[in-house]
C-alpha cells in the first residue's frame, strides 16, 4: 500500500505552512515546495516532523515548467511506493499596479505562478489520484479572482482563472472521487500583505481584522478530509464579510 502525501506549492511561509501544520495533523506526511527560502522551509519540515509524520522539502518554481518536471516530475518517478492524494495549490505572487503602467513581466509572472503553476503542477498527480480512485485538489485563491480588485488586474486575472479551472476539472473527475475545491481568502495577516495599510484596511471588513493563516488551514483540512466527499467544484470565501 502506497505511503499518502500532501503537496502543499508555496509551503514554506504564511497560509503555505499553516495548511502544512493541519494536514500534518490529519496524518499526512509532507512535500513542501518552496521557490527560494531554504530556511523557511526546513523549519516548516522541522515543525511538521514534530508533529510525527515525515516532511521533504522540493525547491521549484512553480512558474517554470522545466522546473516542476524536473524536481516534482522526478520525485514521483522516483517513489512509486508514495502517492500525493492531497495537492494544495496555494503558490501566488504579488505584482500590484495599474494596467496602464503594468509591464508583460509583471502579467507574465504572476499569471505563470498562479495560474500556469496550478496547471503544470496538477497535471503531474493527476493520473496518479485517479488511478486510485480517490483525490484531493484544493486551489487557492482569492476575492480578487472573484470580486476583482483594482491595481491587480494580473492577480485577479490569474485567481479568476484558477477559479473557472475549479469547476471545470471538478466536473471531469468526480466520478473517480476526486474532488477539486476552491478557497478565497480576503485580507490574511501574512508576509504576502505585509505591505497593505491594515490600520486603514479593517475600516473596510465589516470584522475589523484580518483573518490568520490557520483559519484558511482549517478550510483546507475540511476539503482534505472524507468529511467533504460530495463536495466539489466549490468555491467557499473567508473575508471577514468583505464581499458577499
């Protein structure tokens, strides 16, 4: 019987460790993928090994092609005793400005990340899961892909996509269990916000606050977790009330 594994893109930091922490909980042994902070990343190793279960760590950009097959492609080639049953697509880049100032690499890389990333990096554990009759894909996203937000034409653009890409795989592959979810997250206290004005930003959610990485990690858990089995091609928001 196959060791099962979560893949969580973009593990290392922030929502990324977090959701790492609560399916190291359910039991699962982890890949950590990570683009360049070696030292975050062993220390969410390092945390989840805590928590009883195994942890590697895979560095690769998920906005390279090249990259995820060479690193992801050659870790499943090489541990065919070892299954990812659970994939988490939370690998995302910032690149705010307005469109008319916006440059192709500030599209292309975010767009490459989020959107191209989900792709390459599904299609790799794909056949796996179904092969198995059973899966878990969780992509997240955001209220910019919903709402749309200006000055992130590119990263609502690429979370809108992801979004389409939810429902439409979700409907491909439920007959072999497989279930594809969406989570959008509004404004969480994390590096990736760390620039935002939070002072003037509460004024806008109706909480007052911004939400914490591991209340996103319960959502995952839920998805992950056979609790959710007829429930797929759904995209469940945590905003605070932001938007409705």
């Amino acid at each position: 019987m196959a060791t099962k594994y979560a893949l969580v893109t973009g593990g290392s930091r922030g929502i990324g460790r977090a959701v790492c922490l609560k399916l190291a909980d359910m039991g699962y042994n982890m890949l950590i993928n990570y683009k360049g902070n070696t030292e975050a990343a062993e220390e969410t190793a390092k945390l989840v090994r805590e928590k009883g279960v195994e942890a590697e760590i895979l560095m690769f950009d998920v906005g390279n092609k090249e990259d995820i097959q060479k690193v992801l492609g050659g870790w499943i080639e090489s541990n065919n005793d070892k299954l990812v049953e659970v994939l988490v697509n939370n690998a995302g880049i910032r690149q705010d400005t307005l469109m008319m100032s916006m440059t192709d690499d500030q599209w292309d890389s975010v767009i490459d990340t989020s959107l191209q990333g989900m792709y390459h990096v599904t299609k790799l554990v794909l056949n796996p899961m179904l092969m198995n009759r059973y899966g878990r894909i969780i992509n997240m996203v955001s209220l910019s892909g919903i709402k749309g937000m200006p000055g992130q034409v590119n990263y609502s653009a690429a979370k809108a996509g992801m979004i389409g890409a939810t429902k439409a795989l979700a409907q491909e592959i439920a007959k072999r269990n497989v279930t594809v979810n969406a989570i959008a997250p509004g404004f969480i206290k994390t590096d990736m916000t760390g620039d935002l004005n939070e002072k003037e930003l509460v004024n806008m959610i109706p909480m007052k606050r911004f939400g914490l990485p591991e209340e996103v990690a319960d959502i995952v858990g839920f998805f992950a977790s056979k609790n959710a089995s007829y429930i797929t091609g759904q995209v469940l928001s945590i905003n605070g009330g932001l938007y409705t």
